[in-house]
C-alpha cells in the first residue's frame, strides 16, 4: 500500500500495476478506495499547494483533484494561481536538488509553475546542470502531440528500395513508399545502398543547372 502510494498519480498507471504486478483495472480500484473521499472545502493550505505542485505535469487534474480531494475545478483554478507566482533572484539549494530530480519527466512548462520561474530561467539552469528529459516522457509526449514513429520496413517495401534507390531520385522513392525523404536516404544507408554512375552524373548537372540559373527565372 504505501509503494501505490508512492507511485500514483506520478507514474503512468501502467507502470504502477506492472510494479505491483497488477492490473490497470485493479489499480485504479484501489485509488477510489484510497483517495476517493469528500471534497475538502475552504483555503488552500500550504501543504495543499506543494501537494499539487508535486503532482502537477506527472498526471492528468483529474487525477490530482482525486488525491488532492478537491474539486477539479478548484485544482484548475490553483494552476491558473501558480501562474501568477513568480520568483526572482538565485535558486535555493532545496529548489535545483528538486529540480534535478524532476527536470527529466515534466515539461518546461510545468516546471515554470511549479517554480515560479520563467521560461529562460528554466532552460538556463537545465543548461547548466546538463539536463535532458527522460526518453520515455519524449515519447509520451509525441503521443499526446500525435507524433508517431514511421511503422517498420516491411520486405516488400525493402525490395522497392532496392530497385529505385540507385536509379530514382530520393524524393520520388519517398512519395511512392509514403515516406519522409530521411526515413529514404537512412534505410539506404543501413542497406549499403548507392546511386549508379549514371544517376550520380544526373544530380550533378541538376545541381550545377540550380546554381547557375538565371535570376529572372527565380522571380
């Protein structure tokens, strides 16, 4: 129980039924059970706050609005607040070991308001230190942004590249296979691939008639 207590709301709720080998529906259980209670009412403490800044980009408002036992949009209204807050001068000492600690899953956004620091303060200091976000939160990112990795090769599109790459232009292969032009060139280079003589020869005079077209026909 206290390792769920420790997990939820700050890991994907995947990863904390996988650690506790249980399941997703099994862990979102055990959260009504644990945190589901009656709304508190009145001020916000400051406990409350450093509460919601803890939680604040690792998980969704609902998700905080149900540890936090208040409703949603009270939990909306104080992000607003943070917002407001700003601090100035040098970062405490307590403030950059939370900051490295966290820098790698939140984004610089969230971390703006869970510092009251601005954008440039946030990127400055993670220059500093040598920060990079985690690569699973890169990924979670690309998700909920709807970025999304080019699928894997299958054999008969290798084949294709086989046959076109040394005898077509990059960008010609990459619309007939529906693909980026560096997705193109990437999987030639890893297949040992190679333009023929005759296509080399092509690019070059293609090459050479850009540079020196006249300027009339550019307008």
């Amino acid at each position: 129980m206290a390792r769920f207590k420790d997990l939820f709301g700050l890991k994907d709720e995947s990863v904390v039924a996988r650690e506790l080998c249980r399941s997703v529906a099994s862990v979102r259980k055990m959260a009504q059970t644990v945190y589901g209670r009656p709304h508190r009412v009145g001020p916000w403490s400051a406990a409350e706050i450093q509460e919601l800044k803890r939680y604040l980009g690792a998980t969704d408002v609902d998700t905080v609005a149900l540890v936090l036992a208040r409703p949603r949009e009270e939990v909306q209204a104080q992000i607003v607040e943070l917002a407001r807050v700003k601090t100035s001068g040098p970062w405490a000492r307590d403030d950059i070991a939370e900051f490295k600690r966290i820098y790698g899953t939140r984004s610089d956004e969230d971390l703006t308001l869970i510092f009251g620091r601005s954008l440039v303060e946030v990127g400055a200091l993670a220059m500093k230190l040598h920060l990079a976000k985690d690569k699973a939160f890169l990924r979670t990112r690309q998700v909920e942004r709807g970025v999304t990795k080019m699928p894997r090769w299958k054999p008969s599109e290798l084949d294709i590249l086989r046959e076109l790459y040394p005898v077509r232009p990059n960008l010609e292969i990459a619309e007939h296979l529906n693909r980026s032009v560096k997705s193109v060139v990437s999987k030639a280079h890893n297949l040992g691939l190679r333009k023929n003589p005759d296509r080399l020869r092509e690019m070059g005079r293609q090459n050479v008639g850009l540079r020196y077209r006249p300027a009339s026909q550019d307008s």
